[in-house]
C-alpha cells in the first residue's frame, strides 16, 4: 500500500492558491519610448528592465558599420524585421535587458 507524503499535500495546496508563485517584477515590463538616438538615424522604440535614456546611450557608443548582428556596450543586436538601410534591430544582454532600435522607412530614398 502507497501512503502519501505528508508534506506533498500541504504544498500542493499552497501551490494551488498562488502562495508559492515567484513573482515577476515590475520592472520586466515593456515600456514604449520616442527616443532618438544618432541624430535621426535610429530611435528607440522600446526597452525592457532599462530605461530609454539608457538605451539610447549604450547605441550611441556604437562606432561600426550597421550589420545584421553587432555588438555594443555588451548588447548583441539583431536585425529582425525589414532590411539594413530601415529596419528593427532587437538588442539583449545576459541580465535580461533589452531594447528595440528603428531606422524609420521614412527615411528610405
């Protein structure tokens, strides 16, 4: 015959009302931003646990040509959406931050 732990069920039910969750901070959300970064060449349109002044300094510390992939200030970015003269690039470090920079269409031509 099985008998059942008698710790298994008492955390069972403190699972099942959400005692036990891990909360995710308040920080980890995404805030949007309007932020330009060299001169009007990109802006940062959204950052995730940074603020976009933040951001904007660490893209500004960029010296190379724009690529697919590039690194700066301990950032990987990667183009993810449209091409390099105007596209989204996704910028991610290993603590979980991250920032979106664009180079607006309109200044395409």
């Amino acid at each position: 015959m099985r008998r059942r732990s008698l710790f298994a069920v008492p955390v069972a039910a403190l699972l099942a009302a959400g005692v036990l969750a891990v909360p995710t901070p308040a920080s980890a959300a995404v805030r949007d931003c309007s932020v330009p970064t060299i001169g009007k060449r990109f802006e940062i349109s959204s950052v995730r646990n940074m603020t976009c002044t933040r951001a904007r300094t660490v893209l500004r510390g960029y010296r190379g040509s724009i690529r697919s992939t590039f690194g700066v200030g301990g950032f990987t970015c990667r183009l993810v959406a449209g091409r390099l003269s105007y596209g989204q690039w996704r910028c991610t470090d290993d603590s979980g931050r991250a920032f979106r920079a664009d180079h607006p269409a309109s200044d395409r031509g």
